[in-house]
C-alpha cells in the first residue's frame, strides 16, 4: 500500500509564495561567496543600528536582555527579535521531524522542499508569536507617535516593522547558506558575541559617558580600565583598592577576561579530542577509513535548548510578576514565590527565578559570601550558595537530558549510526557486516558520551556564566561562538580543497 503524503504538503503553496533566495545553478567561487558571506556581515551590523521607527527608549524594556548576545539581536531596533523566531521554527520542525510526528523524509527532495516552504510560514507565525507580547507589554510607543497614528495603529506599526527586521535576517541566513559559507544564523550569533567581547576588552569611553573620566567613573573596557587605573593611583592606592578595582570593578573586571580566555582554550580542546573506530570497506581491499566520535558530540544543541527553556521561564514570571492582568491571576499572579522583579528590571532579584537565572560573574554570587558588607546583593551566603548549586545543577541536568533526546531525533544514535555506517559499505574490521553487530559495538560509547557532552557542555556554560564573560556575552554565548569559529574554519578548508581541486567537490557534497 502507497503510503499517503504529509499533510504539511497542504501548507506548501503557501511558503512558496514567500519571498525567498534562489539557490545558484552552477559552482559558485570562493572568492564570492566570502564576499556574500562580508555583505551580508556588514549588512546586518547596520541593521543592528537602525531603532525602532515610533518606539519610546526610555520607557520600554528588554524582555530577553539578559539572552541577548546569543539571540543575536540589538535591544530597541528592527532585529529586536534577533533569530529568536527563526531558531524556534528551526527547532520546532527538526524535533517533529526527528520524532515522527512529521512524517517527512528530509533525503528525498520533494520532502525537504516542503520542509522548507512549511519552514518559513512557521518562522512567520513565530515572529507574531514573540512580536505581540513584547509590543503589547514592554515596547512602548512614544505619545508623539500614538497621538499619531493611535494605540492599535501604532503598536501594529511596531510589529510591522519587527516584522520586516526578522524575516530579512531569515533571508540574510538564506544567502549564507546558499551563496555563501556555513550558516547565516551562526554567523550572526558569533559576530554578535564577539562584537561584544570585543568592546567589553577594549572600549575606552567612561562607564558613564555624562560624566568626566575618574577613577570613579573609568573606562568601561577591561585593559583601558586596567592602563588608567595603573597610571592615575598610587602604589599604596593599588594596594588599598586600585588592584581591586581592576580584577573585580564592573564593568568588564579583568577576572571576566581571564575566564573568556579560559574558556575559549578550554572549548577548542574539547572540540578537537574524539574516539576514532576504525573502518574498512567490505568489498575493496586496503580501502580503510574512521568513524570519528566528538567528545562534544551533541554539540552546542543541548544548552541552546536549555537556555531558550530558561529565558521562556524567565519572560512568564515577570509577565506573572508585573502585567496588570496576568499578575491578577490567583495563586499565578503577582507571586514572589514564582519570580520577584524589581521596577523597570527584567532580571529577577528573588523567587524561583533568581535562582534558575544566570549568576552574573563572581562579583554576583561569590563576593556577596566572602564579603558582603561590600558586595552584598540583599541575599544571604547561604541563598547565594543555593542560587549557584541549584543553576549549575539545572543547567548540568537539563543539558544532559536534551542531549539525550537530541541525539535520538537526529539520527545520531547507535542504531542510526550503524545503518549510515553499513550502507556506506562499510564494517568495523573483526566484526560481522551486521548493524546489529555494529549496533552494539556503537552503544558502549555513544550513549556514555552523550550524557558526558551534555554535562561538559552544560557546566562549561554554567562555569562561565559565574566566573563572568568579557562584555557579557554570556557563557553560553562563548561556547556557540568558540564552536561556531572552529566549523566555520573548517568549512573555509574544505572549500578551498574543492577550489583546487574540482574532483573534490563530489565526496564533500559540493556544487558541480
């Protein structure tokens, strides 16, 4: 019996009706598509400067501030929404496909065109999705702007205009991944979090840039601080407070920019160790290869996920907390219990959301136990100590967990691997061509190294937030940028092998 096509084919002539990037006929040269892939950079660093037609600064906050460097986004402009819709529809169809709720196969090309048609009308729905809480809630309209064009008029145009910011930033990925290198997304999380990094290290305006330069108000980046610091105090002054000053004064203290760095090291090494299983084709004699298995071999996957699932409990409890209708909601609303926020704050400052919210470096967290008549945050040591085990064992967990479940819904599992590895003909060399045997062989390491990536990367993540990053990119941010730098290095590689070599761009999947 024929099996009946999915329903999402329905929903096709829909998305194919949406503006799009036609992929290229032929091979495109790697001097063009660096070039596309620097545009379209330089493009969407612009973008992040164009504000909010009509939006009152003052008034208005950041939901997700606190998730912005790996959303990829400017707080206050057309990409406010960064590639948060664009993730979310990602992750939405890759799961359901993984899990066979959809019932797609992404190898046949008729499937995967209609994965991607459905794929943009779903990054629409969730660019309304995430657009119209934030409008109606804390993206306030100037009153030269309502008296204008009205209250429903003018946040509309608000959305329109988020609108607009979010689906170009999904076209922008679209001319990465087509006429350009890796992936557009990628990019745009890695040149936000090190745009960050860098001017967190290197910015050498005051802190406050209304008033003068003092030792009060010093430069805002780390080694400015740390050169004006050293030349304007003297040697008793150092040792009284000016050592102080540059290791742990916000911002950007010089302890964050040795975590950055550390954890940078750290990520490359983990990425670069791996088990590698020997191979050998079953039918060619002296044809040998390797299976490589990553110890980081869920990726990043898992604490993207884990992050998203925390700032979506972050942005409900301070919904709960503040909204002058959620928060009338019994038992729900207006409960400190939940989340406590302070006015005009979006991080929590107690309740089950401080301590499932990232410690913001050790001055947050560690000081505030060794010294809290100086640093102390209005929590005792002891709530400061939980507030550390409780997110660092959230974050550990809930990564392993993901990383479990992303493996089995991605193909990257031993029963998986084994087909891939047996219709490729070939077998691990003393062992039956079997994919059971294969199977099995495959099940003493991937599961265990599954649960090890997520944990490794779960706590790196964790470990970095706490030590604190340069510009607060977050640590979550350092992690996906260190990855997101070594793939696309690699890819570079493998695109200029096939550049000198045509030959190669069969084996690797390239353009002929």
């Amino acid at each position: 019996m024929e099996e009946q096509p999915s329903l999402l084919y329905k929903f096709k002539p829909l998305g194919d009706k949406l503006p799009a990037v036609k992929r290229p006929e032929g091979h495109v040269q790697f001097r063009t598509k660096m070039m596309w892939v620097i545009v379209i950079l330089v493009v969407y660093f612009v973008m992040t400067n164009v504000y909010i037609y009509g939006l009152d600064q003052a008034k208005s906050l950041d939901l997700f501030a606190q998730y912005r460097t790996i959303m990829a986004g400017a707080s206050g402009t057309i990409l406010q929404l960064g590639i948060g819709p664009i993730v979310t529809a990602s992750i939405i169809m890759q799961l359901f496909v993984g899990a066979k709720i959809i019932k797609l196969d992404l190898t046949n090309k008729n499937d995967k065109a209609c994965y991607q048609s459905v794929l943009k009308l779903l990054v629409i729905v969730m660019i309304f999705v995430e657009a119209v809480p934030q409008v109606f809630g804390y993206l306030i309209a100037s009153n030269a702007f309502v008296a204008t064009y009205g209250g429903f008029g003018s946040k509309g145009l608000i959305i329109l205009q988020l609108c607009v910011g979010s689906y170009l930033v999904f076209l922008f990925d679209e001319v990465v991944s087509k006429w350009g290198i890796g992936s557009g997304i990628s990019l745009f999380i890695a040149a936000g979090v090190s745009q960050a990094v860098f001017t967190g290290a290197l910015n050498w305006y005051p802190y406050d840039a209304s008033t003068a330069m003092s030792l009060s108000n010093p430069p805002a980046g780390t080694i400015p601080k740390a050169i004006y610091v050293l030349f304007n105090t003297s040697s008793d002054g150092l040792a009284t407070g000016g050592y102080e000053l540059i290791f742990l004064g916000q911002p950007n203290p010089m302890i964050a920019l040795i975590g950055t760095i550390v954890i940078f090291l750290v990520v490359v090494y983990l990425e670069s160790s791996r088990i590698e299983l020997p191979l050998s084709h079953g039918n060619a004699r002296g044809a040998r290869g390797r299976y490589p298995i990553k110890l980081m071999y869920a990726s990043n996957i898992p604490v993207i996920l884990m992050s998203a699932l925390l700032a979506n409990f972050s942005m409900i409890a301070l919904l709960l907390y503040s909204n002058s209708f959620l928060s009338s909601i019994p038992f729900l609303g207006g409960n400190s219990a939940i989340g406590f926020f302070e006015s005009g704050s979006t991080t929590a400052a107690g309740g089950l959301a401080w301590y499932l919210s990232a410690p913001t470096g050790i001055t947050g967290w560690l000081m505030p136990i060794l010294d809290p008549t100086n640093y102390g945050n209005s929590h005792s040591a002891l709530q400061n100590m939980c507030h550390v085990a409780v997110y660092g064992t959230v974050m550990v967990m809930g990564s392993i967990m993901f990383a479990k479940f992303w493996v089995q819904t991605t193909n990257l599992g031993p029963e998986a691997v084994a087909n891939q590895i047996q219709k490729s003909g070939m077998q691990i060399p003393g062992f039956r061509r079997d994919p059971r045997v294969l199977k099995r062989v495959l099940e003493r390491y991937i599961p265990a190294i599954t649960i090890l990536s997520g944990a490794l990367v779960g706590a790196l993540a964790a470990g970095a937030d706490m030590i604190g990053t340069t510009g607060n990119a977050s640590g979550t941010g350092l992690l996906l940028t260190v990855g997101i730098m070594i793939h696309f290095y690699e890819a570079v590689g493998r695109e200029q092998m096939m550049e000198m070599n045509p030959v190669m761009r069969g084996f690797f999947g390239g353009e002929d």
